[in-house]
C-alpha cells in the first residue's frame, strides 16, 4: 500500500490531518507475539485536541495501533510569589509502574508525586511575563 493511502485512512479513524511529520515504515510487534509491517504516521487535529501517532498495517490498511501523545493533568491554579504562577491543589498521572515491563502488565494513578524539595514550583508552571529562573 502506498503511503498516502495509508496517510488517509489515518485521517479518516482518528478525525485528523496529517502534519507533514516525516512517515516511516517500521515493524510493530502484536500482543500475539506476530509483527506487522506498518506506515507510521503522526496525525492530528488542533480544534478538538488531538495528536496521535497512528500505525497502519502496510498490507491490510488497518489501523492496528495509535500512541496518544496528549497527555492531561488536572490541577487548579493559584499565584505565588515570583514570576511563577505555582499549580496548587491535586495532580494527577497514569504511568506504568516501574516494576511492570509493559503498558500492558498494567497501569497506575499517581496523585501529587512531585517533590516540591527539589521542585520547589511543582512539575507545572506558567510563566506571568518570562522564564529567568532555572529553579
């Protein structure tokens, strides 16, 4: 299958464009053990919120697998003192555990992992005019 045929059927399952991400053929490994020869395309659509990394099958043209590569954090914001506006209140994280080998052994829910010792501002932080701190 040709490439942009690959390009559309992306388009089409995920309700995306395809952003000009430079395509590869690649082998992905199945959950049976088999693999499968697939076009590896980055797609997405900035309205709704979405950006996938989709893999369709170079034979069959079926989209077999997409890595989400949004990822969401809950938090509310509150101001702080200095140039930083620090992100108060609960974070949340799904992360495969560091004693499971893959995503599929499992997941879990991180709730406020953040040391704020050594991260005295949290994970997130938004700029009020500019960044002219490293800590």
């Amino acid at each position: 299958m040709e490439k942009s045929v690959a390009i559309a059927i992306a388009e089409a399952a995920l309700d995306c464009t395809y952003d000009s991400y430079p395509t590869s053929l690649q082998y992905l490994a199945n959950a049976d053990g088999s693999s499968s020869l697939v076009h590896v395309i980055q797609v997405k659509n900035d309205e709704a919120g979405k950006y996938f990394q989709a893999y369709v099958d170079a034979h069959t043209g079926q989209l077999v697998s997409t890595v989400n590569f949004v990822a969401e954090a809950t938090v509310s914001r509150s101001l702080s003192k200095g140039y930083f506006k620090k992100l108060t209140g609960e974070s949340q994280y799904t992360a495969v555990p560091i004693n499971k080998t893959s995503i599929l052994n499992g997941q879990a829910v991180l709730v406020n992992p953040q040391n704020m010792t050594v991260s005295p501002l949290g994970w997130h932080s938004v700029p009020l005019t500019s960044y002219n701190t490293t800590r």
